[in-house]
C-alpha cells in the first residue's frame, strides 16, 4: 500500500521532511514538530534570526513550495507585500510537507556545533530579588561565543510546561580551560513554569536538558569606540561580550558601558564590571542608570531612562560607535530610535531582545 494511502486510512502523518532553502544543494532533514528555523541552525546553516520566537521578524523568508503550520499571527510583522508574495516566520512554521525557501542567508555567523547535552546544577546564587546566577557543569564540552545563548529544557517537574525550552545568554566568556562550565543570570518571570519552578525548587545536583549555542550577537572587530547598554538580566551577554573582548586585544577600544536598572537595589555585577574596568587598556566609563528610584533616595547617580542620557554621554561622536544592546525590547527600540536619529548606521547597531512569553508574536486563532 502506498505511503501516503496508508497515512489517510490510518491517520498517521511523517515524521521528516526535506527541506531546501535557496538550492537543491542545500537541503536538510526538518523534523515535523521542529520549526524551519531550528532545522536548519541545528544543521549548520546561517538562516537570519534574532529572538526564535516570532517578535523580531528577521527570519522571515519566502514558501516557495510545500505546506507548512504557522503557530502564530505574521501579519504585524510583514508588510502587504510579503504577505502577498508568501512570506512566512521560519521560527513559526512547521513542515507538513517537503519545503522549497528562499532567504538571503547570513554571512560571517559564529559557528559553532550545535550540542545537546545534561548539565548539573552546581551553584544557585542570588544576585537580586529576581535575577539567579545559575551555575551548570556539563556533561559534554560546549564551545561558545560570548553572547551566544543556549536553550535549557523545562524538567517535568515543572509540570505544564516541561519539555519546552528557554534560552538564555552565557553570562561568561567561554573558558578553553573548562569546556564544560556554563553559567547564566536568569530572571524570574511573574507565572513563568520554569523561572517559578526554578527560583523555588531546584537544587544543587539537579539534571537538566542544554542545547546551543545559538545567536550571533557578539562583539564584531575593529577601532571604533563601543557603547554597550544592558538592561536587567542583558547584563549577562554585555558582560561575557566584554571579558571576551579583553581576550582578544580589543580592550583598548573606547567604551561607554550603560546599566539600566529600576531602583539600586536591582543593580548587580558591579564587582565583575570592576575587574572589567581594572583589565580594560582603553577609555572605560560606566553609568547605572535607575529608572524608578525614590526621590529620598541616597543616590548620586543618573535617573530616568537610558535615552535620557545617550546624546549627554556620546555627544557628537554618536555616529562613530558600535553598540550593543541587551535586554527588554521596549529599552532596546527606544535606543535604536535615538541612534538612527542620531546617525548612527543601523550596520553598526547590534541588539538581542531578551522576550518572554508575553514579547512573542499572537497565537494564531
């Protein structure tokens, strides 16, 4: 009996699909539960993405062929004329048939092999009322750029949303030395099963389920003088970005290095940001900068918010940096406004917006 007689008789379905994005030459195998977009970076190939979770649009691509579920809405994504032409989300769509794409693929990727692998949880540190420092010691190496990010699997005892998976930047430049540490800052998300489960019930010892490196958001060589802006947990990637850069000689590059957080108790990392400094051969100025403080407070420092600050601290040279952004997408996009106006190439503007689930794209109906 024919396959695909058998499939309607029995309601049975494929598995995998094949699918080819530009070229017969390239085609990878696509799992039917996995989305275009993790079948082809799992294989190697420098599909264009940001977020993986339908809120930034970067990966979107033309369905030349095939048929595919899309898990949400594109429509606020895309312009009228992609929708006509057959634009879809690579992260949103899964196959349900063998898939032909078109996608200008991304040139000079960090590239990495992709690994999947247990991890135990070897240190749980709190560094505010919520944001944990989380420590893992890997079972097999794990190379990584630093602002990469890695997805952790939701153990079942988190119940609802166990075996789904977040992602979250390396916190640290990877250590040649010690292929197997990793180490996160995590935030807790008000209801999120796993930050809730984590924050409360995981334990030294514990197993859980890695796979990365994913991202390509890392420091890009050269002279020109940095800005580097983080906000709550993004301060995880920034940091890892800049340790990374003292090891290959870039620290002699001047650098602004804004921290935006809601009151001083929510600041963190301030001794890791000193040896930064202290290694640093380049200008090197750091600003905190609370956007919620009390007015009785003690603090000397900025208030507001980051774009409050940006032209008083870059002045004229603005358009002369390099930045690179890290955390919510709300402080993320204000700042690109401030730089775009303040003519800055978008080429030399570099972000990863950190999104929850409640950042990612409409659940279709």
């Amino acid at each position: 009996m024919p396959p695909s007689l058998f499939s309607r008789l029995f309601g049975s379905s494929p598995s995998e699909f094949k699918l080819q994005i530009n070229s017969p030459e390239l085609t990878v195998t696509a799992q039917a539960k996995e989305s275009l977009l993790l079948a082809a970076l799992n294989q190697g190939i420098a599909l264009p993405y940001n977020c993986r979770v339908g809120g930034c649009g970067e990966c979107k691509c033309r369905l030349v062929s095939g048929k595919v579920k899309e898990l949400t809405d594109k429509s606020y994504l895309l312009s009228a004329q992609e929708l006509k032409q057959n634009y879809i989300l690579a992260c949103q769509s899964l196959p349900r048939s063998d898939v032909v794409i078109e996608v200008a693929l991304r040139q000079g990727q960090v590239n990495h092999p992709i690994v999947e692998t247990s991890a135990r949880i070897t240190a749980l540190k709190p560094l505010t009322h919520d944001i944990l420092h989380v420590q893992m010691e890997a079972e097999q190496p794990l190379s990584y750029t630093a602002g990469q990010y890695a997805e952790i699997v939701i153990p079942d005892a988190a119940e609802s949303a166990a075996g789904q998976g977040r992602s979250y930047s390396f916190a640290t430049a990877h250590d040649p030395a010690r292929p197997h540490a990793v180490d996160f800052f995590i935030r807790k998300v008000a209801h999120g099963a796993f930050t809730e489960w984590l924050f409360a019930k995981a334990e030294h010892g514990q197993l859980l389920q890695l796979r990365g490196p994913y991202g390509d958001f890392c420091l890009r060589p050269g002279a020109s003088p940095l800005v580097c802006i983080a906000g709550g947990s993004g301060l995880a990637p920034v940091k890892a970005l800049l340790e990374q850069a003292i090891k290959d000689k870039q620290g002699t590059r001047p650098l602004v290095l804004l921290f935006g957080a809601r009151t001083e108790q929510d600041l963190y990392g301030l001794d890791a940001i000193d040896q930064i400094r202290r290694e640093w051969t380049g200008r090197f100025v750091f600003e905190p900068i609370l956007s919620n403080e009390a007015a009785s407070s003690t603090w000397t420092g900025r208030k507001g918010l980051i774009t409050d600050h940006l032209k008083t601290l870059l002045g004229e040279r603005l358009p002369d940096y390099q930045a690179y952004m890290c955390g919510p997408p709300p402080m993320i996009d204000a700042c690109v406004e401030v730089f775009t106006q303040g003519g800055m190439p978008a080429s030399q503007i570099f972000f990863d917006k950190f999104l929850d689930s409640g950042h990612t794209a409409h659940p279709k109906p």
